[in-house]
C-alpha cells in the first residue's frame, strides 16, 4: 500500500501528466534513453491552495549511470529506464519538497497508470 507522500507524488504527476509526456517525448527523441527528475514545492498546510510550478529536468541514461552510485536503489531506477518503451511510456522520479523521491513508469497517453519498481500500483 503507498504512503501519503507516494499518493501525493501520483496525484500532482497525473494532474501534469500531459505536460510531462510531452516533455518526455521530445527529451527521448534529441537525447534518446533517460529519465525526468521532477521536483514539486512542498505542499500548502490544509485549507490553503497553491499554484504547483515544478522544477523539470532530463537525466540520459550515461549520466544516470554515473549518479547513480551514490543513490538508493540507483540500479533499480537504471533498469527502469534501460527498460521503458518510449512509445508509450516515460520514466520520472519526483519529490514534494525535500521528501523522499517516488520513481515511475508513467503512461504517455491517459489513463496514467503508474507501473513502480514492483509493477502496476
């Protein structure tokens, strides 16, 4: 079962999910194999309603391989994106604030199912 941070991360993808398959496109095509790596302000305290603008940025596969020695669960995200189909497809890692990072399979077309590490959540 995700936690809350988990389901926070999927709501604010899927409410900018055109946005990130269309980045995700367009990154695979100039820059072939990676991964977008979205960072999201923290949340507002309840009854407050904030504008969400995230930081987006495209990791090719080389560069993740060179990063991810120092990551958690680095070779689990290298297989992640050594095995998406960028037809349909996109690999993104994200985080509210400083929380702790989610990595997805996002379907590039809605419905967005999110496929995790372990398969469709």
């Amino acid at each position: 079962m995700a936690d809350a941070n988990t389901d926070a991360i999927v709501q604010l993808i899927d409410a900018a999910q055109a946005e990130l398959a269309q980045r995700a496109r367009a990154m695979f095509a100039s820059e072939g194999r990676g991964f977008l790596l979205v960072k999201f302000p923290p949340l507002p305290p309840p009854g407050r309603t904030a504008i969400a603008v995230a930081d987006v940025v495209y990791h090719r596969l080389a560069e993740l391989k060179r990063l991810a020695t120092g990551m958690d669960d680095g070779d689990v995200l290298i297989k992640m994106v050594e095995t998406y189909d960028p037809t349909t497809q996109a690999v993104v890692m994200a985080a509210i604030g400083r929380g702790n990072p989610v990595s997805l399979k996002m379907k590039l077309d809605p419905p967005m199912f999110v496929e995790g590490p372990d398969g469709v959540q």
